[in-house]
C-alpha cells in the first residue's frame, strides 16, 4: 500500500483527517475506534484500519511532517504507543532539521566561496570579458540558472548593451538595442533597484534567444 500511496502522489490536505488534523495544531491525535470518529477519512489501500495515531513531526511550533500509524484492530493504540511515537518524532524532527540546516549551510560555503573566486578575478584585472564568464561560471555552481545576461546602459545612444547572454547553457553573440519602457533592465537603471520577479514560463513573456535575434531576458 505504501509504494502504491508513493507512485499514485497521495497527499492529504491540512487540517483534513487524523494527518491533517495533527499537521495544522501540532498536536497528537489518537482514535481508538476510527468508525467512531466523523473526521476520519478511509483509505481504499488500507481497507483494516480500525485505530489510528497521527503524531506531529515537529521542532517547537514548525510542523515538519506527520508519523501515523494504524492498526487493524479496535483499541489497538492507546496512549502508551502515542508517547512512544510522539519520543520517534521528535527524533525524526531533530534530526530532519540537522540535515536542513547542514545543507544550508553548505549552500553558503558554496557561495562564499563564489564570491571569494569572483573578488579574486576582479583583483587580478581579467579582461571585461574574461571576468563576465568567471562570474558566470561562479554563478551556475551555486544557483538554478535558466538565462544570465549581463548589460550596460548607454544614456548618450539610450541603448541597452548586452554583454555576455546565455540561455539554457548556451552563449550568444552580443546584442545593442533601444529599451522599451518596462524593459526590465532600464526600470533598474532608472530606479537603482533590485527587481525580483517569481513567475511561471507561460506568465513571462520573454523573447527567444535564437541565432542572433534580438533579445529580452528580462521579461517585459
């Protein structure tokens, strides 16, 4: 029943059933006789349950998860097992929160690093090129980079100049164009602001970067 839950993407909603009930108070929800309870939600794949125990994964008041466990039998949890799981859980919280935080921080190792790389190519006087593709290549070890474009604003010719472009891992040629109110890249120029924009492929509207064309990573 478990693979079948795992293949099939089984979730449950918080704050439904015994699972979701114990997710959103964080507290451990035993049912004896689960006919019994209105909120018990059934589960075709485990068509014996007759007792459930729903104990939160969690470190202080940060739900992380859920244990639960059912029996086939009436009565068959009581609230000797409720303490003996809820002991489990909270190692599991523990320890699900120490390997969080170690990612964490090598993530920041990485990007230190990054950045130690990429000062130490600034000192050393790269050609402009050189050090662009450096803080590339910095950049794609340590971020999820889809499109990277590095430009420059010209207010004599009020032209954009894309430096260095890369979309999908792939290089192309330097492009000169004039912006386009919204343009992304002139409304920083203009504001001295960072812009942070977290939307879906299909919600960005976003030139191709194909052989040559003129390009507008940044979204319009």
């Amino acid at each position: 029943a478990g693979q079948t839950m795992l293949a099939q993407g089984h979730k449950i909603v918080k704050g439904q059933g015994l699972v979701g009930r114990a997710s959103e108070t964080n507290m451990v929800v035993l049912v004896s006789d689960v006919s019994q309870e209105a909120g018990w939600l059934p589960n075709p794949l485990l068509p014996d349950t007759k007792s459930e125990i729903a104990v939160p994964i969690a470190i202080g008041s940060k739900v992380l998860g859920v244990l639960d466990v059912q029996h086939n039998q009436v009565h068959g949890l009581d609230q000797s097992d409720a303490e003996l799981l809820t002991s489990i859980a909270y190692q599991t919280a523990v320890a699900l929160e120490n390997a969080r935080l170690y990612e964490l921080s090598q993530e920041q190792v990485g990007r230190q690093a990054a950045i130690n790389h990429t000062a130490q190519a600034v000192s050393q006087h790269l050609e402009p090129t050189q050090l662009l593709e450096t803080i590339y290549t910095q950049i794609v070890q340590i971020m999820s980079v889809d499109a990277f474009v590095v430009a420059t604003y010209d207010p004599d010719k009020h032209a954009i100049n894309n430096l260095l472009v890369y979309d999908d891992g792939l290089r192309y040629p330097e492009v000169t164009k004039t912006p386009s109110p919204n343009n992304i890249t002139y409304q920083i120029v203009q504001t001295g602001e960072t812009i942070l924009l977290n939307r879906t492929a299909d919600e960005v509207d976003r030139k191709s970067v194909v052989e040559g064309k003129s390009v507008d990573l940044g979204g319009r």
